[in-house]
C-alpha cells in the first residue's frame, strides 16, 4: 500500500525572519497578495510588506474577514487575478492560512505560509478547511 507524505517544499525559521526571509518568498514570485488580518496586518504584516517592496516586489495587502469561507476565497482569488499576482501569502492563523492556500489553488500560483501562532497545523498540511456563513462546509485536499 502506498501512503503520501505532502508537507512544505521548504520550511524557515528563525529570529527577525520577516526581515531576513524575503528571499525565500521572493523565489516563488514578484507580484505577492498579502493576506492578513487588519490585527497581524498591523504587527508584521506592514512590516513584511515594506521588506518585500524595498527588494522590488509587488505586494497588493488584501485584509482577511475572519472566515475561510467559499466567499471569502472567490473575493480574494477575484483581487489576486485583477491584479495579476503570481504568489499568494498567508500571514497569520490557521483560517488565514486555509484561505490562503485555498486562493493559491484557485489562482493556480505558490503559496508562502507564515504563522503568527504555533498552535495551528495548518502551515504543514496540504489541505484547507473550508466554512460557509453557517459553519463547516468542507476539506478541500490541496
């Protein structure tokens, strides 16, 4: 019987690695969605951003709604492919990080996960759990 292992091609951390791990975000693309909370937007999101722009990446910062929900994904995928954005990146906690992977499916582009809380397992599955306005909707395998 076989068994799959997915898990991140690449995993970092490290003291100040919103400064010093530009790089490793930068090799998956130029133009970058930024989705966050306004809350982790404000404590390491702006300074993220401002990191990736000062190396010349295109960041366009879109604030997550609190729910990985089918909406909330059509909304940001919709903003990723007007503005044409070749990365996606989830900044916070585990519903952020299903919504970001989630849009980085329907984009059909990479995904940077960066998890603001170790309580989560969402940076290390392939997999996003999907809610609608009701509650749990759905495991989309990834």
């Amino acid at each position: 019987m076989e068994k799959i292992f997915a898990s991140p091609s690449r995993y970092v951390q490290g003291k100040n690695v919103l400064n010093t791990g530009t790089k490793y975000i930068q090799a998956l693309g130029d133009k970058a969605l930024l989705l966050s909370d306004d809350i982790v937007y404000g404590i390491a999101g702006k300074m993220l951003q401002e990191n990736l722009e000062k190396t010349g990446m295109s960041v366009t910062y879109v604030p997550f709604n609190g729910e990985a929900s089918t909406s909330e994904i059509e909304r940001v995928s919709k903003i990723g492919r007007e503005a044409e954005r070749n990365v996606v990146i989830g900044l916070g906690g585990g519903k952020t990080i299903d919504a970001a992977k989630a849009i980085s499916d329907e984009l059909s582009v990479p995904v940077a996960v960066l998890p603001t809380i170790a309580s989560t397992d969402a940076p290390t599955s392939a997999l996003s759990v999907i809610y609608s306005e009701e509650g749990f909707r759905k495991v989309s395998f990834l």
